[in-house]
C-alpha cells in the first residue's frame, strides 16, 4: 500500500458530525434529575403490581432496591447537605434522612428474599407507601424551597448524574 493510500484509508470521514455528537443534551438541574428518579421508581411498583410470575416479581425487586438505594445515596451525600446548608434546615432533611432509614431497613428485608409469599408482597407494598410519603414531601416541600434557594441546581445535578454512574458501575 503507498502513503496515499495508507493515508486515505486513515483520513476521517468527510461528512460533519451529527448534532447529537456536536451538542450534548443539556445536563438535568438537580430537581429534574430526582423527579425522574422517583417517577422511575413508581413506574417500577406500578409493574410489580401487576406481575404475576415469581421471576418478572423478583426482578422488579432487584431493580427497586437497586434504584433506591443509588438515590438514596445520591440524596444523602450530595442534595441533602446542600439543602441544609443553603436553607440552613433543621427539619426537612433530617426528616428525610429519618424516612431513607426506613425505606434502607425494608430493602434490607427484600433483598435476597424469594417473592410468592403474603409477607414479601406486604413489605413491597409497605415501601411502596414509604416512598410515595417521601416523594410527596420533597416535591411539595423541599424541592419548592430548595429551587427558591441560592443552591446552583444545574451544577449539584452534574455532581449527582457523576455520582450515580459511579455507583450504578460498581453495582453492575
């Protein structure tokens, strides 16, 4: 093969580079980014309600426990202490600091355990119900006060989509 050959066999493509490539999609704000989370995980419960099979339910287990405790991570090392700190809070986050302890205690229950029984169904239904209090109280409470604040949410939501592939990596 001569140079010029080697080197046409080398040479980039002359089209121009798609959009996509160009512009990356704008990084979600913080609040956007848990708001998915949550819709994410109450999509999951809905589907569990309707499993029938112990297989599709202990899969939707796997992926509940999985998806909560990466968020509940995220929240507890980076939302939360941001929060306090700019609303100066002495309620809302250790509220919901107190909340993730019971969602934790109850995933702890579920993980491992084999679906078929009244008592994994109870528990996922229980949890179910800690998550939709938890959400419900950080999107008419915290994420209002927290959007009002000086807090930089675009910024701690690239902080937290980083932290979230770190962890979703050591978890896969």
């Amino acid at each position: 093969m001569t140079n010029t050959a080697a080197q046409a066999n080398t040479a980039k493509p002359s089209h121009k580079p798609s959009a996509a490539k160009v512009n990356p999609p704008a990084p979600k704000d913080a609040i956007a980014m848990l708001r998915a989370e949550h819709e994410e995980v109450v999509q999951l419960f809905a589907e569990y309600g309707k499993a029938r099979s112990a297989t599709s339910k202990k899969a939707l287990i796997a992926d509940i426990c999985a998806a909560l405790t990466v968020h509940a991570q995220i929240e507890e090392e980076l939302f939360y202490p941001a929060i306090q700190s700019a609303l100066k809070d002495k309620l809302l986050v250790p509220e919901a600091t107190v909340e993730h302890g019971c969602v934790k205690a109850l995933i702890a229950q579920l993980e491992g355990t084999e679906p078929g029984g009244e008592m994994v169904d109870a528990q996922v239904k229980v949890l179910s119900e800690y998550v939709k209090h938890h959400v419900k109280e950080e999107h008419t409470e915290m994420f209002p006060k927290a959007k009002a604040s000086s807090i930089d949410m675009v910024a701690l939501g690239a902080l937290m989509a980083v932290r979230k592939g770190g962890l979703m990596a050591l978890a896969a």
